[in-house]
C-alpha cells in the first residue's frame, strides 16, 4: 500500500505552481452559470457584480492573490479600495453563499462523502485574526499561523471545499481588543479542534439541503474517542474516522481470539487479527492504478463512556490496512458502518488523500490562504469566494473529461 498522502498541514513545505487557467471560455459559461446562484442572495447589483470580478481574477491573477494583486486586473487602487471593502469591510453574509456553492456543487456531481480537514496558514505578522506562534508536530516546527477546518464535498470525479470554520485560540477569544478590531462576533467562543471539526461538519447537514452521506475526518488527535462520541450523539449519518493505532477499544467480535472485557489499542487487536486479513484493491493516488492491500475487520465498541456501562454507544467496525510483508498494520481506520464491505469503505476513505491531493493542485493555486486582512469576516468571506473559484476551475475538468470520453 501506498503511504498516506500528504496531510494539508505538509503543503506549507511545497511550491506553488501559479499559471492562468486554461480553458477559459469553459471557465466564463461555468463561472456566469455558478453566480447567478452564489450571490442570490446579495441584496444590490453592485455586490453581484463585484463577487464576479473577484471570481474571475481568482483564476486569472498571477501570484499570491492579494486584494492589491487582484485589483490589479481591475483597474489599480480604486478597483483595491473597493474590493478590500467588498471583502473586509462589508457586511453580506456569506454562509448562504456557502449554502449555495454547497447545493451547485452536489447538484453538478453528487458527493459520495463530506471530508473533513484541517488547514494551516503560515502568517508572518500577528494582526491577522487567529494567527499564533505554535509547535506542529506533523512539521516538526514552530509556525506563526492561522489553523482552520474545511468540509469538502467528495466523490471519484470532483472533491471540492464547501464550508469553513477558523479555530481561535484563548489568546484571542479573551483578548477584548484584538476581538473588537478583528470584529470577531461575540457567539464565537473557545473549542477544541476537534469541536471545530465536528461543529463545521454538523452546520451542513442542519439546514443545507444537502444529501445525507458519510463523513470522513481524522479521529487521531489527544482525543480521538471524545471525536468519534460527538458525531454519534449528533446522529447526522455514519462516519468513517482515521484513528491512531493506540485508541483504545473493547474486542466485541466472537471470532478474535484474546477477547476480554478490557481496552486494548487499536495496535493490538489488529495484531490478534492477522490471520483475518484479505486482499483487496485501493483506489490508486491521482488517476493511477488501484494498489494491492491487505484488510481485516474486527467488531468493536469504545470503552464506556461517562454514564458507566452501556454508554458506549453500540458496536464500530475497526479497520487494518497494510501492505504484505510491511508494517502492520499501515492505516486504521473506525466506522459505524459495521455492515458494509472493505472495499467500498476504503473507497470512501481514499477521498482523505483525494483532497489534499486537489487542496495543492487546485485550491492552493486559487488563493485559499492568501487572506492579508485582518478581520474574522474578511477572511470568511476571501476563503468563500477562493472556495467557488475552486468549484469553476474542478468542475471544468470534469466537463473537460466528459467531453473527451465523448470525443
């Protein structure tokens, strides 16, 4: 098996590639087709028009995307001074932009999951909202940086991000002055990471009117267990977690042997279970051909939960991937979807690597991190509009690959 692909945390580490989009009247008939949808619900022409525009430049501007460098497509400092207002200043919202990327997106290629990740967005000032000095152990480093969390809808065709939640440390939350000059509003409070990524999963499936699908998130932070406990008491569709190998769980599978009553780490009874793996084929990285894998399934419970006994909240599927004769097992993975085959379940799970691998290919050239305001509006707004220009240049390859197999 191929090793984990490249977590968004590691992209700080790798070269933009920075290039005008191709295609472009393809981009302009999705571009006008996807706006009169996205800002529906901005109340003044000139809004609609500006949205566009900064649209538009997403995918033409050369370089960081930059309100300055944007505007430079535009007309120079008038064009910057009203697009940092239309970004930053202004006061549309942008979560039914959000509700309507999210329901075009799903309408143009159905997801098959919603996929949870985190973002990290080096800053070298410490104005911009959020950012803070703070050891990464995936880099091994020290970064002054903002952290975020993003939903994507997923499927084999097209993974693209459709809501975003910024994490604020307590240094800003209790911070009085720094909350009043990033406007942050007075409802947003301190949450752990993995609130933060429960809480930005659970806001589209309360009132989007988007199809019920899977989740797939990582579950192996300091409190991977807590995680998986709050997506079942949401009740909001299965999930499928990527887990570290010391989670600890109760054997709840007659047929393993060493069955007990005590925890043991997801390491261990996958190790009892070797002799139940079976060959399957993973979805290979980029378009690549599907890889050889070895997997086994064990039926387990989380350990019981607060209230005592039978607070466990009923039985998971835990998962070992590996390849023969590597480390065993490579990926484990926790699901309440105990009846399905490993196969598909893996399927799904590759859309973790699916994103990351389009966060580079194609959010990061759109200019998701490259914010420079200072308000906590400003950046939803920039990471919106960055988000539906990331929707243009996917679903234009899609189109591109249709019309190719029709060729």
């Amino acid at each position: 098996m191929s090793s984990p692909a490249l977590s968004i945390e590691k992209f700080e580490k790798a070269p933009r590639r920075v290039q005008r989009p191709v295609l472009a009247e393809a981009h302009d008939a999705v571009l006008n087709d996807l706006c009169a949808e996205l800002f529906a619900s901005l109340p003044r022409s000139d809004q609609r028009k500006k949205g566009r525009d900064y649209l538009w430049c997403l995918l033409g501007t050369h370089g960081r995307k930059t309100i300055r460098n944007i505007a430079m497509l535009l007309g120079g400092q008038a064009a910057e001074q009203s697009l940092h207002h239309f970004v930053s200043g202004s006061t549309w919202d942008w979560d039914p932009v959000r509700q309507a990327l999210a329901r075009y997106v799903a309408r143009a290629v159905p997801p098959h999951a919603y996929v949870v990740r985190p973002l990290v967005i080096p800053k070298t000032g410490e104005s911009t909202v959020g950012v803070e000095k703070r050891y990464f152990p995936a880099l091994g480093q020290v970064l002054s940086a903002q952290q975020a969390v993003g939903v994507w809808a997923g499927s084999a065709t097209l993974c693209s991000p459709i809501n975003w939640r910024l994490h604020l440390p307590r240094s800003w939350i209790d911070d009085e002055d720094r909350r009043r000059r990033s406007a942050i509003p007075d409802e947003v409070v301190p949450e752990s990471h993995a609130d933060c990524a429960v809480a930005a999963y659970l806001q589209i499936t309360e009132s989007w009117g988007l199809p019920m699908r899977p989740v797939v998130l990582e579950a192996a932070g300091p409190d991977p267990v807590g995680t998986i406990r709050r997506l079942r008491a949401a009740r909001r569709g299965p999930f499928l977690a990527r887990a570290g190998s010391m989670v600890r769980l109760v054997v709840d599978d007659p047929a393993l042997p060493g069955r007990g009553p005590e925890p043991l780490s997801a390491y261990q009874i996958l190790g009892l279970a070797r002799r139940l793996r079976r060959p399957v084929l993973l979805p290979g990285h980029s378009a690549g051909a599907p890889t050889p894998a070895l997997v086994a399934g064990v039926r387990v419970r989380l350990p019981a939960g607060p209230g005592g006994p039978g607070t466990d909240g009923g039985e998971l599927l835990l998962l070992g991937v590996g390849e023969d004769g590597q480390r065993w097992p490579a990926e484990v993975w926790l699901t309440d979807m105990v009846d399905a085959q490993p196969a598909p379940l893996l399927r799904i799970a590759h859309l973790l690597h699916r994103v990351d691998h389009d966060f580079g290919r194609i959010s990061d050239r759109v200019g998701i991190r490259d914010y420079t305001g200072r308000s906590f509006g400003g950046w939803h707004r920039h990471v919106t509009l960055a988000s539906a220009a990331h929707a243009v240049a996917a679903l234009c390859e899609v189109d591109g690959r249709r019309l190719s197999r029709t060729a």
